[in-house]
C-alpha cells in the first residue's frame, strides 16, 4: 500500500495537472475571442471599402446627370440664337453656350475619374470577398478544434477531479489539510524532495538537525523546509547526510 507522502505525491501531480487543464480551458475561448475579434475588423473594413463604392457611384450619377442638364441647357440655348434681334443677346448667349459646354467637359472628366476609381475599388472589394470567405471557413474550423479541445480538457477536468478525490480519500486528513494550507500559501508545489541535503524547491541547505529529524518521521509527520515551506520528503534512493552541510563547507 502507498504511504501517505507518495499519496500526497500523487495529489500534487494531479492538481499541477487540473491547474495546466483549467489554464488551457480558460485561454482557448480568448484565443477564440480573438479570432472572431480578427474576423469581425476584416468584415468591418470590406462594409467600409463597399460604403466608399457606392459613394464613388452615387458621385458619378450626380455627376452624369449635371452633364445631362448642361447639354439640354445648351442644346435649348443653341435653339435660341436663331431668335435673337441683336449682337448683345447673341454674345450673351454664346456666353452661356461655352459655359455649359465647359461644365460638361468638367463633368466629364470628373466622370472617367469616378469610373477608374470604380473599378479599382471593384477589384479591391471582390478581393476582400474572396479574401474573407477564406478566412471565415478558416476561423469556423479553428473555432470547432478548439471548442473539440476544450470539451476533451472538461472530460478530463472531471475525471482527474474525481481521482483527487479518491486519492485524497486515502491520505491523513491531517497530512492533506497541511498540503493543502502549503499549496495555497505557495502557489506552486507543495511537496519537495531533500536531495543531497538541500530543499530540491529552493536549492537552500538543510540543517542536520531538520535532516535527522526527516530521517526518523513516521508517514503521518509533517516537516517542511524552514525557507520556502514545502512539505519535505526522501527519495527511497537518497540518504541523510550524516554531517551538516553548510559544516563540511566551512
């Protein structure tokens, strides 16, 4: 039967393992956040490149229909001047002719500017389109491996839970509740190896005393290190120096 320090052993692998699974479950949904995040700007930014398209269409009918007015107008204006009586309204209406045909050349040129742009800012948006249906095939599979991953770390969540609490079952009470005191005070591990006649937590040298101490507690003892308080134990293949260490360096 294991002893309640390789019990305890044991619990501790399987709470470093239940922190390792609840961090992965709680990363992989902000990672999934991200992502989407990712995705939702590049939906954003093809919305604005459409708006600005169909701005630049809306510009170029307005201006179409300022080219249709101005040569209507000189089309009635040209009409006009066979009725005049003299040169002062022929002049003037010669005037206004020219002046309407400078605005539809204007225009005109304003047109073949919006109709280049048109067709950069078509290009531009099918690539978007293209672009981002790609994308989005890519996050849905993304987001289905990661919702795969976290429903195996929740099954593996509740069975390692389960163990601890059959292992745990098995351990001194008074053993577990300092483990558990340690743990939480810690953060980190609780239990430490004496190796060599140093604390394998801290690397810190262990009195003799406290060493002789170790050597002689029965499995329902708690002794920790006096530096960073982890529940010390033996390795089977390890032995208890019989001198201080900090002594034979001296």
């Amino acid at each position: 039967m294991a002893s309640y320090l390789d019990l305890i052993r044991e619990i501790q692998k399987l709470d470093e393992n239940l922190d390792h699974l609840e961090e992965e479950i709680g990363r992989l949904p902000k990672h999934v956040e991200e992502i989407e995040k990712k995705l939702e700007d590049h939906k954003a930014q093809l919305a604005a490149e459409k708006h600005g398209l169909e701005l630049n269409e809306k510009e170029r009918r307005r201006l179409e229909g300022e080219v249709a007015l101005a040569q209507e107008k000189s089309t009635r204006l040209t009409e006009q001047i066979a009725e005049v009586k003299t040169n002062d309204q022929y002049r003037a209406l010669r005037n206004e002719i020219s002046f309407a045909k400078k605005e539809i050349r204007t225009a005109e040129d304003q047109i073949i500017d919006r109709m280049e742009e048109t067709e950069a800012l078509v290009a531009k948006v099918t690539a978007a389109e293209l672009a981002l249906a790609e994308e989005s095939v890519g996050v849905a599979k993304e987001v289905a491996e990661v919702e795969k991953v976290v429903d195996g770390d929740r099954q593996k969540l509740a069975a390692s839970r389960i163990e601890r609490e059959q292992v745990a079952a098995q351990v001194s009470p008074r053993l577990l509740r300092a483990y558990q005191r340690v743990r939480r005070k810690l953060k980190e591990r609780a239990v430490s190896a004496a190796v060599g006649g140093r604390c394998s937590s801290c690397n810190m040298v262990l009195r003799q005393q406290l060493l002789q101490q170790l050597r002689r507690s029965t499995d329902e003892d708690v002794i920790t290190c006096e530096f960073c308080g982890c529940i010390l134990y033996v390795p089977e293949l390890e032995t208890v120096p019989t001198e201080d260490p900090v002594s034979e360096q001296q």
